[in-house]
C-alpha cells in the first residue's frame, strides 16, 4: 500500500511541476531597423528590450562579422546565476567588469547561443553567433555589436530567465510592428 501511495505522489507531483514552475516564453523576434527585440507567447507580448546588432549589417557568410537573417533556435544557454558584469570567455566565467567599462568589448553576465535553422543562417552556430550582455551598454539601440545581438545585463538576465533550448528566434529587416501580433478587437475597443 505505502509503494502506491508513494507512485501517486510521485505522479502527483510531475504532473503538478509544470503548473507551478515560471512559465516560459514561446518565441522571439528582432527587428533590425529598430533595434529592438520582442518575447511573445502566442497573440501576446510579453517583453520588449533595445538591443545592438551588426555595425557590418546583416548576413551570414564566415567572418562578416554580420548578423544572420530568419529563423534560429536556442541551442544553449550559458551563465546560470552569474553575478552581474561576469565576463564569459570561450562560454566560461571570468572576471565582472562595470557597465561602460573603458576599452572593454566583452561578452558579460548572459550568453543565448543561436542555431540556424535556414540555408541564409546556417553558419550562425559555428561563427558563435549569441544573444548576450555588453558592457558597452551606451550603444544600445544602435548597431554596434560584431554580429552578435547585444543587451543591457538587467535585460539580457530577465530575458535568459525566460528562454529554453529550441525557442525560435526570428531576426528580421522589417519593423518591430510588423513582427508582433495583431490586437484582437473587442467590445470595448468599439468606437461607436
């Protein structure tokens, strides 16, 4: 009896798991032109951050130091409960710099390494292509970065916390709001 007992617990509690562990995010997308990155879940937005993308523009040929259009996915997560500023050399810890740290071009407190999943990205993986945090942070929102995408650390850490391996990642040419859903009407959006 107790062996029954402890199965349905156990059951119990996988089944139970999901429910109450942080939900995660379904999808990303960044718009170039606006520098902008969005995290959907569904018809919903869910966050938006500023990022930086390619100086060099965009592409995926091996050492254009550009960023890759289209679909990519999530293939690994590095920098779990990193302090703040924690530089991240060959996907290890190193040593934590300040925001807007003189003469520092380093990848800091979070890495999201993309995937290509289309022929236009499918060196991305191999040229170490990553969502990740810059000291640089005074250069958000403009292209600044060496084909990487680049976040303030707050951001970058908020978004890590909601992202899983094989989460889509869409970088495009167009608008923010060509990316995101479209509100759904309602009764109470009516205007007459």
């Amino acid at each position: 009896m107790n062996r029954v007992r402890v199965l349905f617990l156990i059951a119990f509690a996988l089944v139970g798991v999901p429910q109450l562990t942080a939900s995660t995010a379904a999808e990303i997308v960044v718009s170039i032109p606006d520098q902008t990155l969005a995290v959907l879940d569904g018809d919903r937005v869910r966050a938006r951050y500023r990022v930086s993308t390619s100086k060099f523009g965009n592409g995926d040929n091996v050492g254009s130091y550009r960023t890759p259009l289209g679909t990519l996915f999530v293939s690994g997560k590095f920098g779990d409960r990193l302090p703040v500023g924690t530089v991240i050399k060959n996907r290890a810890p190193g040593e934590v710099i300040a925001v807007d740290a003189p003469n520092r071009d380093a990848i800091i407190s979070r890495v999201i390494w993309l995937r290509g999943m289309e022929r236009q990205n499918s060196a991305a993986h191999d040229r170490c292509i990553y969502i990740h945090g810059t000291p640089e942070e005074r250069h958000i929102g403009k292209p600044f970065s060496f084909g990487c995408i680049r976040m303030r650390s707050r951001d970058v850490i908020a978004l890590y916390d909601s992202v899983h391996i094989g989460m889509h990642v869409t970088i495009s040419e167009k608008p923010i709001d060509e990316l995101l859903p479209r509100e759904k009407p309602t009764l109470l959006s009516r205007a007459d």
